[in-house]
C-alpha cells in the first residue's frame, strides 16, 4: 500500500534532478564562456596592434560587469521556479475549494 503511494515520485524526482543537472552543466558553461569571450572578441586588436593589454582588461572588466547585471535570472532561477511552484499550488488549491464546495463564500470570508 505505502509503495504504491511512493512508486510514482521516484521517476519524478529522477527527472527532476535530471533538469537541475542540465540547467546547472548550461549555467556553468554560459559562465566560463563569458569569463573568456571579451578576451577572444579582442585578440585579433591586440596583435595587430591596435590596442594595449590595459584596454583589453578594462574591456574585460566592463563586460564581466555588465554580463553580472544580465545574468540575474540565470543566477536566482532555483527561487524563480520555487516561487511559481507556489503560486501554482496555491490557484490550484483556491480552484479546488471553490468549485467543490457547495457555498464558496463561506469558504473565504474577509475581516
């Protein structure tokens, strides 16, 4: 009885944890390829001359900071999808109360 309660979430939370991986592998190679990619698009500059190592650097740093700004979603994505898993539950509940209970407003009565 209990097992069969339990069989069903075993594969869920396989999949799960399946996501948090690929998401995770994705977040972690955005952002080593961020750390790297002002210093590629610069290179051909730096050897021709162009431009010093300073400006490269600084163009570096102006990037990554820019790229810090940007990336707050990828960054705070975990609580994101917490919060709407919230609100999802608690419409699904409110939908639930309201269309099974024969009086809906004595189910909720505002002070």
């Amino acid at each position: 009885m209990m097992a069969e309660l339990f069989l069903g979430m075993r594969p869920n939370y396989f999949r799960l944890f399946n996501h948090y991986t690929y998401f995770n592998l994705w977040s972690n190679i955005y952002a080593q390829v961020m750390i790297v990619l002002p210093y590629l698009m610069m290179a051909p500059s730096l050897f021709s001359g162009v431009i010093t190592l300073g400006v490269i650097t600084q163009t570096g740093n102006a990037f990554g900071k820019v790229n810090d700004g940007f990336s707050f979603f990828i960054d705070r994505w975990t609580e994101i999808t917490k919060f709407l898993s919230v609100i999802k539950r608690l419409r699904e509940f409110e939908s639930h109360l309201i269309h099974n209970h024969p009086d809906p407003e004595s189910v909720v009565k505002y002070q």
